[in-house]
C-alpha cells in the first residue's frame, strides 16, 4: 500500500460515520452516502477517523487499500461541502435551462437535447450558457458532465460545443487558399 492508503481519514466534525459489515455510510449535512468496501480491505472507525488496512498478501489487497481510502476521503468531502462543476456551452446559438431534474440544451441540431439529471446532482443555467452542477457524490458528478459534453464535444477549429470552465482547447489552423 502506498504512503498515502496507510493514513487515516480525518473525518469533517459534521459528519456521522457508521461501519457494518463490509459497508461504511457518511452522513452530513449536504446528503447522505453508502459505500461496499471490497473482502480484501478493512475499515475501522475509531473516533474521528477511518482507518483502513489491507491484505497485502493478496494482489487485490493491494490494489484496492489506496483506492478505498480515497474514495472514502471523497466521500467525507461530499456530504461535508459537496462537489461542483461548471460546463459552458460556447457557439451561436447553444443555451441551456434546468427545470427540475429535466436539462434541456439546444445544441445546434433539428431538436433540443433533454437529459434526465440522477436524483443526487442538482442542476442550475446562468445566463442561458452556464450550466452549474452540484453533487455530494464525486462519482456521479464526473459521470454526468461526461454525459452532457458527449453530446456536442470541443472542437479545435472553432472552438465550439461544451467546454469545462477554465479549460483551454488546443486550437488548429484551418484550410489555406490554394497556391497560385
């Protein structure tokens, strides 16, 4: 395991942790979290903080200690603050608007885009171009921006379609005239 699996994980003071079995729950106050932690590592709550171990004779064991303690410290964070991020539609005519968990983007084809948003990330549009996402779970924010900018990736000439905020595309030169 690495230097980093080895440390325990410094629970927030507004979260409430709970071990059973191979399951470990955090509970604070932007939502609630579960996750099955696999056979060959272990957890133990002792206070404030997580300890995780695990069985280093096995190549599974090993792989997974690193892995857990990250995603349990993920977690911490999540129901704590919670996680956020920012998509911008860039192009004529591209905008977005968020009724309930229902986001509807026109994106430059015959129909508008609806994509249903999970139960967990919650959805906001400023400025009809500006799509804030907000989740307690790290995962499933990650997963859903990848859904979203799917439908209409950057591309290098322009510079179109659905860009992180702060993100820098690598531009390209277009067609040159033909030689005289």
């Amino acid at each position: 395991m690495s230097r980093m699996g080895k440390r325990p994980v410094m629970l927030d003071g507004k979260v409430k942790a709970e071990v059973k079995a191979n399951n470990i729950t955090l509970k604070g106050p932007v939502g609630e979290l579960t996750y099955q932690v696999p056979e060959q590592v272990q957890i133990k709550l002792e206070g404030s903080e997580v300890q995780v171990s695990a069985d280093f004779e096995t190549k599974e064991g090993r792989t997974h200690g690193g892995t857990v303690r990250a995603n349990i410290r993920n977690m911490n964070q999540g129901v704590a603050k919670g996680f956020t991020s920012v998509l911008q539609l860039i192009g004529v005519g591209y905008r977005a608007q968020v009724a309930g968990q229902k986001l509807t983007m026109s994106l430059g084809f015959s129909h508008p885009i609806e994509y249903q948003l999970p139960q967990v990330v919650a959805g906001k549009v400023d400025g009809n171009t500006k799509i804030t996402l907000t989740s307690c779970d790290k995962q499933v924010l990650g997963q859903v921006c990848a859904e979203i900018r799917k439908y209409r990736p950057p591309e290098p000439y322009k510079g179109k379609g659905i860009h992180f905020e702060g993100e820098q595309i690598r531009r390209k030169a277009g067609k040159t005239g033909k030689g005289k």
